[in-house]
C-alpha cells in the first residue's frame, strides 16, 4: 500500500467517527501504521472533520516526530506512536470521548461483559487504564500496559476518552463504534437492576467464534489475532 | 414476485434499520421468505450497509443452506431459518441489536405495556426468550417458543437483542422500529415512578383496532395475523 | 388560502416532525383548519413520511367525514374535528408519540415549568388529560377540557402522547417541538434533584413578553392568543 | 474584516449550532463584534434556521440598538450587547438552550471538571450564573459577572440555558458545542456513582497546554486569552 492510499484511508475512515457521532468539533482521530516502513499516518492537529483531505494527513515516525506534511500533527501523536512502536501486530490506533465510554471512563469502571455483541468483539471486560497526562509516554503506555491481558481492542482511559487498536486502521474504528454501543447499551441496562451475566465459558464460545467465522473470509477488517 | 424482485426489497429494508438508528457498523439484518418457495433471501455476513446491493442478498434454503450469492450469508441465517421452517405466516424476520431494546434484554426484563401504541402494536408486553449460543437451532427455537402465547412480532434475546417477525419483510421491519421506539420510551418513563398501567380489555381494544382498522385497506405493511 | 396551499403547508410540516425525531414510521400527523370553511386537511392514515405529497393529502369536514382524497384520513381524525368544533381559534392540530413527553405521559405526570423556555412557550406546565380511547370523541373531549384553564398550547395524553394546538398548524409543529425540547429537559434535570421553581410572577412576565414582543412584527408563527 | 463577511461568518456559524443538535426551531443565536466598529452582527429574532442568509443577519450598536438589516435583532441582543461592552477582549457570543447544559442550569449546579476534555477547554468547573429575565441588562451583567474568575468560556444562566464567549465568533460557537459534549458525559458519568475528581494541579497543567500547544499556529480559532 503506498503512502498515498494509506492517507486517504485515514481521511476517509475520521468520516466514520463523525458519521457514528463518536466526536465533536476536534476532539479525536485516527491513525494508521504505513505497512513495511517505521511511519504512521495521523490527523493533524485541531482541524476540523469537514476540512479534512488526504493531504492534509500528516506522516510521522514511530517516535512521533514529522516527516511529511503541511500541519502539526495530532496532540494525541505520542500515544498512537508509543502503541506502534510496543505492539507491532497493530494497524491502527483510534482516540474517541465518545460520551458513553467517557462517561464510564469518568467514574474509573470497566464495562462488565453482559451483552452476546461484547462477547464477540472484546471477549470480556473493557478495561480502565490509569490517569495520565498527555504529552509524553504515560498515555501509550497506560493503553499497552492494560489492553496487556485482555482480549479488549479498547481500553477506557481514567477521565479522558476511549483508545482502540486493531489490525488495520478500519478494525480500530470498528472497535470505538462498538466501544460507544455496548458502553450506551449497558449504562442503560443498569438503570434497573444489574445485567444478568454471561457465563465465562459462553463468552469465550463467541468470542473464538466472532474472530474466526463471522464475515466474509476475504475480508481485511479483522480484529487483532493473538 | 420474482426473487430479483425480493433481493431489492431486503436490501432496501437495511436501509431503514440504519435510518432509524437500530444497527451500527454490521451487526443487524432483515430476510424475507421467497413467495411459493422454500427460499429466503437475507444479509451478507459482515458486509457494511453502505455496500449493500441486491445483488449482494444471499438466497439460503429452509435449513439455512447457500443456494446462491457470491457471499457468505449472515451469521444469524440459522435462527431465521428456523422461524421460517416452524412459523409459515411469517414472511420477514429482522435482528437488532438496538439500543434500549437491547438494555431490557440485558436484564432479562419484558417491555410492560403502558403505551397505547404498544397496545397497537404488540398488544401486550414485549417478551423476552432465553440465554442461546448462536450457530445452531438454539436461538431460533428460542424467539418461536417465546412469541407462542403472545401477540408480539417482537422478541428481547437475553442478554443479545431484538428479534421481530411480521407478513411481510417490511412488517417486520417496522415491528424493530416500534420495538426500539416504546423500550425507550418506557425505560425514560419508569425513570421518576411507575408508568400507568392499561387496563387489559384497553389493550384488547387498541389492538383489535389497530390490526383490523389502521391504515390504507390495499396496504400491505400488516402485523402476523393469527 | 386555497385549498392547494393547504394541502401543500400540511405536507410540509409532516417533514418537520421528521426533522426533529417527534415521530417514527407513520406514528404523528399533522392538520389545518381550511381558513373560512368548515373543513380541515390531515394526513393519510398508516403512509409513510417519505411518500406524502400534497395531492395525498386528505380534506375532511369538522366531523371528521371525508370530503376529498383518495386515502382514508388518519385514524386520529376525530379528535382533530373535535378540537376544530370546540375550539375556533385553532386553525392547527398536531399530534405525536415524541419519546420523553410520552414518558410522562405514561406516569401521568405533567411537565412542570422550570425552564424559561417554557414559561416563554407555554406559560406553565404541560398538563395531562385523561387516557381515552381511539375512534369516538373520548380524545378530542379530553384535550378540549384539559387545555381549558391551561396557557399551554400542549397536552400530555395519559399513556399516549402529545396533542399540541396553534392558531396556525406551523404553531402547532413549533409547539410539538418545544414540547418535547423541555420534557427532555426537565426530565434530565431532575435526575439529581428537583429543578429550582420559577417564581408564577416571573413566568407571566416571561409568557406576556413573548407571546408579545418575541419574533418579526410579520410573523404567522404566533401561538395561540387568548 | 467587511461587514459582509461578518455577516456571512455568522450565518454560517448558526449550521454548526443546528448541526451540533444545540438548538431547535429558532431557540439560540450566534454574534459577532465587528472588528474595529461599535458594532456587533447577530441573528434577527424568531426566523428559522433555514431561512437565515447573510442579508438577513441584523447590525446592531453595542447597546443593541438597530443599525442595518431588515428584521428586528434577536430578543437577546441586550446580553449579547452588554457582554461586548464590557468584555472588550471577546470576539463572538453564542447562546443556545442545549438539552444537558440547560439541565445543569435547571437544578443550578456547576458541571464539576471531571474529564480532561473539561480540563483543555474550561479549565475547571462550568459556572453558573443567576435567574435573570430578558429584556435589560440583567442577563448581561450575571454572565460578566460570573465569568469573571473562571477560566471557562461558558456560564450556565439559572433555569435558563447557555452563553459563551470568545475570542472569535467561531470560539464561542466551538465552547457552546464542548459545553453540551461535556455536560452530557458528566450527566450520564454521575449516574452509578461519583466522578474521579482531577487534581487541581492537572487541571492547570491540561489547561496551559491546549490554550498553548493545540491546533495548528495559525489557527483563528483559540479561546479566550486572559
């Protein structure tokens, strides 16, 4: 894939952030790793989502630095690039305060796996990871360290917003759309009473069978294999 | 009506589902049974609404079978099969994962019915079916089990979602639109109290009414006439 | 106004019930008092939104009889005569199961008027009327008497919805609208804690005001003026 | 910057509101000072957002008084005058009755800074501001009034709804749409427990470094600079 087509995947897939109302205004983005070479494809910084071409995307390595392009990159450039450079199996990276997830995020609490569609696509739990500062490492750091022993490709970051990976740039966002719909479905769901639990055992049953017969086999939007 | 004819319709039909906000990224589906056939045409697996086209439609058999289409056909095509071989009224069946119908599936609670047009619609409470691993039998013996003794096209899939049934495709599509509609109007309601309840010969009237009355006389949008 | 112009204005703002998310499928409708006749112009009964045109519209006289039009009238026909008859200065009636006003109306509880906007739109709560059934003058009857004694243009019919009322059908919609703006309000308002009350004197400052200075000198948007 | 094209920035800036879901029918209005003049550019009262065009929009001195245009000026023309009056360093006033916000405001609390989207924007707790009727100088002076001292760009008016200021008209349109955001999430964190709170020294740190560091250098978009 050349460089060129890698920017205008990430062009067109912050369409999808905006179209699922998963941002406002600014506020999150979407990188991909450009395959074979130690870059990354980010959305510049404070542009809106309207304004946003293939060329305006701007290319960085995996130390975040720039190396091509007419903007700053993303603030949140740091992050994505601590995740490529510590999970090579990773595509893409996705930052959403989708309002549900950060609603959970703000309390500090994981979403309890309690709808079939959870099992499938995070096989558990969706973690919290810790508070952190942005502008250096902390927030990489906090996405490995937990997304670290969980099947989840989303992890909650304390007070701040969602952080999704997947094995391309497409799979990230698959992953913060239904982030925000199991995040929404179970707030609400907990309005009455607590969700009645999945079996562990029937969680592992859809989740290994989500990840290995659902869709069409050609297909390139798979989740991160382990 | 020719099977061209059918796919069209059931393409167009997912359009409605995303319009109305019941599904998001693939995961919801619409078939409808083939007229004087042991045929049912329905979703591609994991195959995004924006790409769907008539000629995308998969045409299964009875027992769940591909007969043809040049894609996998969804991965929820067992539980309709079932509806069709065991309810042969039914020509449409749809599965949601929406949002609020979704929540009282989670805690395994019936929609009561404290609204006239759940009285019109469902003439009754919105049931909920049993806890089914997908991939046999198990679900669609869940929704044909639960929907008997019922008036309700709909059905709350413990802890998954929303399955609906109706005439015709588009009945069965409008039932998911009313499910949605009236689980979120009666989650809000139970908010600050409990709603009113009708009164059970109420919900007899509305109902006979409203299956026997509503709408244009040639339409052909009814609810499952028993 | 001839009679074309009202057909035409009475479709037209069918789509705004769209626009603002007050109805679903073919639930709501929309009429007007055919100025200097003793007819009113309504919505088919059970067509879709997308496929309402003028000429689709259906011309009844003030029992509700259908004078002109090729569908059946909307089966909440009645209670817009009812309301005609009894209330000359309505030249518009709209009705809807808009979700958060239909939660109230399903604990029967009326809206109470802590929001400015509500004061300035209705000039106090929102009141409930009866539950009644569909067919006779039950409906028609209950919003006659209820909004008797109410500044509001709006009524909160117990397990059903919302009737709204105008001297010109746009009012109308704009009251439908407003209606459902501060039910969800006032609804989230009170999810942690009572709203702080508006001093009465307050509220007929603000209602006097608006109903009076609000908007261009020009306008047919004016509410009802008692 | 032309008259003209403040008058085109503004009506354009009133679709971010309808876009952003900020307002219905014609409840909130969007100025802008004109650079270098006594003079302020804000929508005329009661017209439609789809009706606004740049000819349409009013010219007002900065006590309100009509300048140019052919409508009457919005009914809150007075806050908006008193805030340019008084706040020589603001740009833009944008006021909007957002459904979350306007909830915070019904029960008169503060939106405490619990996300570090809150924390970037606001930097700390959006305040509330007094009940003040339309018409004088009141709603002005409890919007200066309260700012003063906050670094949030936003005040919640008792009861009421929203103001924001900035430095450009664009700014106070982007804090009235973060308000809303942030508003919500809060709303829906405080449901199952209390937010986390963010230590002050955070707050500041989060604060400094998206006033400074976020966006593009040439931006016109920053928020206000004290």
């Amino acid at each position: 894939m050349t460089l060129q087509l890698v920017r205008r995947q990430v062009c067109e897939l912050h369409a999808e952030l905006v179209r699922y109302g998963l941002v406002v205004w600014t506020a999150g983005n979407v990188s991909a790793r450009v395959p074979g070479e130690d870059l990354m494809v980010i959305k510049p910084s404070g542009v809106g989502y309207d304004e946003l071409t293939p060329e305006a995307m701007v290319v960085c390595d995996l130390d975040g630095n720039l190396v091509a392009g007419d903007y700053a990159p993303s603030s949140d450039t740091a992050a994505h690039a601590y995740v490529y450079r510590h999970r090579p199996d990773v595509g893409g990276v996705v930052h959403t305060h989708s309002t549900y997830a950060s609603a959970w995020a703000a309390r500090g609490e994981p979403v309890p796996c309690v709808l079939t569609a959870m099992a499938d696509e995070f096989g558990g739990e969706i973690p919290v990871g810790p508070f952190a500062l942005i502008g250096g490492d902390d927030i990489g750091r906090g996405i490995v360290e937990t997304l670290d022993g969980h099947r989840s490709p989303a992890v909650l970051m304390r007070n701040h917003g969602v952080f999704t990976i997947g094995r391309t740039a497409k799979a990230a966002v698959k992953a913060a759309v239904m982030t925000e719909d199991v995040a929404r479905t179970v707030h609400l769901a907990r309005a009455y009473g607590e969700p009645v639990p999945i079996d562990g055992k029937d969680v592992d049953a859809l989740y290994d069978r989500y990840q290995n017969v659902y869709g069409q086999r050609s297909t390139t939007d798979g989740a991160i294999v382990r």
